[in-house]
C-alpha cells in the first residue's frame, strides 16, 4: 500500500495550478510599487463585495484585527458583556478582553459545533443580572458551516445585542440564498493561508451593508483617520492588507468557487464512509459550509489519531481546550448550566485532511485507516 504522506492542507497543489497568473501578479506590483493601498486592494475589495453580496468589504490586517476594529466601531469597553461560544479559535475570545470588555462563554450544539441559542439566551440574562451591560455576540461559523443566525438574530434584537458574525472559517458558506457576508451586521473574515479563501500572509476583512459602520472601519483601521492619515479624529489603529496580499487573492476569489465544489465533494464521500463509525458533520437542509475543516465525533479519538500518524496521514484536534479552559481565560463567566457540550467535544473531535485538491486514492487511504483503526 502507497504510503507517502497526506497532507493536512495542500496549498502546494493549488499554487501549481495558478502558479503563472500569481506570479504575474505579484510582478505586477512589484513593477508599479504602490505596496500599501495600490489599485489591488480596491479591486479585490470589490470582488469580495460582489462574491458574499455584502454591500461594504474592507481588506485589514488579519481577521483577528477585522473582529478587533468592529468592536472598536460598537465602542465597546469596560463593563460591555461579549458572548462568544466556547468551541473557538482564540482570536474570537481575545478581542473583547482587549478592549477592556468582558468575554462571556456560551456552549455549542453537539450536531454542529455551533453558538448554542439556549445557552445564549442564559448567558444574557446572567450577565445583565451580573452587571453587565450585553453588547455583542459573536457567533462563529466552525469549520465552515454557518451558525444558526435566524435564532441568534431574533436574541439579538430581543437583548439590543449587535451581532458580529466570526466567518474567518466561512466564506463561501450560505443560509438559503444568504451567503456568509450578509447573516449579520458585521462580518470578520480571515485570509490566513490555511483557511478556505488564504493569501500568502496574513490577511482579513470586515464587510457590512451599513455604510456609516463601514465608514467608521476606513477610519479605525487608518489610525482613526478623517480628512487624512494626519488628521485623526478617533483613536484607531493600523490594520491594511497589503497590495501583494490582495493581487494573490482576486486570483484566488476567481477559482474559489469551483475549489468550494471539490471540498463539497470530498466531504460528502467522508460522510458516506464514515457515518457508521463517528459522528459526521450533518448540515441543515439549507445550509451550505465551505468545508475549512472535516471534523467528526470519535468515541477512541486519541487511537485514530495515532493510526492516522502512524500511516503517514496528518490529522488535527481543532480545539482540544474550550475557551474557559485556556489558562489566560479561566477567569471569564461562562453560561449558567456550564459548557458540557463544549468539553464533551474538545475530547472527541478530530479533524481529517480536506482541501480541495485531496485525490480519490489519497482519500480512501485516509478513510481505509480511519475504519480500520475504529473497527480493528
Ligand atoms: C483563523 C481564525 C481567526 C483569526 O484569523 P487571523 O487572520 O489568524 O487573525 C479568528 N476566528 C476564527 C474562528 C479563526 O479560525
């Protein structure tokens, strides 16, 4: 049996299929040399606009800044409650802190990894009777499939919260013909290399409807500029995606939807192998994921990790700590029933090889081991 190794993400694949139309954008940039703010920025600005159907889409730094700069325009600060679920990369937890707000953790659903409405709702209603003022939440789209925002809009409004969707692992995704860009007031996103939509670099963007909103974004993420960069009327920060980040991208956004097929089609041939065995990803009938991750639920988690590594097959446990067990958050309120779910699933989950280019044998490889490791 072939045993070279499988790759976790192969951005090797996809940079040999694009590898001429990159280089020439880059060259292209490196000829003109407007490196901060050039024409590309612009240009894929509004290709992204136009891909979500978002009315703003604003390039920043990273999508760690995009959250950092919403919740800077929400004017959030101390005393202001931020829901954010427990299953998450740190990033969506680290912002409100940073801003001097408190962070408060809200379990997941078990069949979709997502903001649990139930435990939100709790969780507003302890804050308010904690102190706290309830300001934001921030649902995050795990592994690509879009939280549930018809529930969490409607808390929303109920609570005056703003709602700030995490997409750094979504876009691409969609509720019915909603596609992620447009489930919530605010969007973050995130073009660091490994997710579905990566740059070469680090990258982000915010994107709204509201023009006044996006407004207040070309400003903060320009050191709170107002006629100029040296006319500051806000306190702000400096947030840009450079001009070679975003020449790489509009060449990327241009073969992503047909990359977001091929993820599609690999995470359908997972589901049909694997359903017996674990807990596969379910979606709701109108939802659709970008695939950023195939993750299921494994009773002996640990085992199939080991046989995958043993077989030279890289796979990840995205996140073996909830939130409130991470060593610098232990002391933020978490839900009033507590994150069961949350903790059962940081135990159980493992995340197998997905990107668009993984071949037929190379899956069956991954799924033949997995199988085998699961039913000896
Ligand atoms: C990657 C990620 C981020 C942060 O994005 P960066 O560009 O690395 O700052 C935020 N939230 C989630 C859920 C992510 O997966």
């Amino acid at each position: 049996m072939n045993s070279a190794p499988i790759a976790f993400v192969d951005l090797k694949s996809q940079r040999e299929r694009i590898r001429s139309r990159i280089d020439a954008a880059i060259a292209a940039v490196m000829d003109h040399g407007i490196y901060i703010h050039g024409k590309e920025v612009g240009e894929f600005e509004a290709m992204l606009a136009e891909f979500t159907g978002a009315e703003h889409a604003m390039g920043c730094g990273n999508g760690t800044d995009a959250l950092q700069l919403i919740l800077m325009a929400e004017g959030v600060g101390p005393g202001d409650a931020v829901f954010i679920p427990a299953l998450t990369f740190i990033a969506t937890a680290e912002v409100a802190p940073l801003l001097g707000a408190t962070p408060v953790i809200v379990d997941v659903l078990p069949n979709t990894f997502n903001m649990d409405p139930n435990s939100l709702e709790d969780a507003v209603t302890m804050a308010r009777e904690m102190g706290l003022n309830p300001k934001i939440v921030i649902p995050v789209d795990l592994f690509g499939q879009p939280a549930d925002y018809n529930s969490i809009n409607t808390i929303a409004e109920r609570h005056g919260l703003i709602v700030v969707a995490d997409a750094a692992q979504s876009v691409g995704g969609s509720v019915g013909n909603i596609k992620v860009g447009k489930l919530a007031t605010w969007t973050a996103t995130s073009f660091f290399p490994s997710k579905p939509l990566g740059c070469y670099g680090d990258g982000g963007a915010v994107m709204t409807d509201d023009p006044t909103r996006a407004a207040l974004i070309r400003s903060l993420q320009v050191h709170g500029k107002g006629e100029n960069k040296y006319d500051n009327v806000r306190v702000g920060i400096n947030s840009r995606l450079d001009t070679i980040q975003a020449a790489i991208l509009k060449e990327k956004i241009a073969i992503f939807p047909c990359e977001i097929i091929a993820r599609e089609r690999i995470a359908k041939r997972y589901n049909a192998a694997l359903f017996d065995i674990a807990a596969v990803p379910t979606l709701a009938g109108n939802i659709k994921s970008s695939w950023a991750l195939y993750t299921g639920v494994f009773e002996s988690r640990d085992e199939v990790m080991l046989k995958l590594k043993d077989a030279g097959i890289s796979s990840v446990v995205y996140y073996s700590l909830p939130v409130n067990r991470q060593r610098g958050y232990l002391n933020y309120p978490v839900a009033p029933a507590g994150l069961p779910t949350a903790d059962l699933l940081a135990g159980k989950v493992l995340s197998l090889p997905m990107h668009p280019y993984l071949d037929e044998q190379a899956q069956a490889r991954v799924i033949d081991t997995v199988r085998s490791a699961v039913i000896g």
